[in-house]
C-alpha cells in the first residue's frame, strides 16, 4: 500500500494548472518584453515543479506498518 502525498488531488491539479501556466507564459513575456522580469516566471514554475515532485515522491513511497 502507498502513502498519500501532502497535496490533495485538488491541490495537485491546481499546481500542474499553475505550472503549465507559468511555463507557457514565461517563452512569450520573454519575446514580447525587454527586460528580465519573465525570470519570475521561471522561478515559480521551477518552484510548483519541485513541490509537485516532492508529491509525487511521498505517494511513491511505501506505508510503513505500525
């Protein structure tokens, strides 16, 4: 039997929204801006996608028996 992560399954959604928003909007605000202020939306998605990971590692691991 595995564990259940941190995140709820509506949590986990609403990360990968999160994610894949970020991740798309920081190609296109680097095309359209000229400063670096899309390197935010690197930071967050890298963020998300590290908590999402982190997820994913305690689900994959086994309950222990008590």
């Amino acid at each position: 039997m595995r564990s259940a992560g941190f995140l709820s399954e509506s949590q986990r959604r609403l990360a990968w929204v999160g994610f894949l928003l970020a991740a798309f909007q920081a190609p296109l605000a680097a095309s359209l801006i000229d400063d670096a202020s899309w390197l935010f939306a690197v930071v967050v998605a890298l963020v998300v996608a590290t908590v999402i990971l982190a997820d994913d590692a305690q689900r994959r691991r086994p309950v222990e028996a008590e």
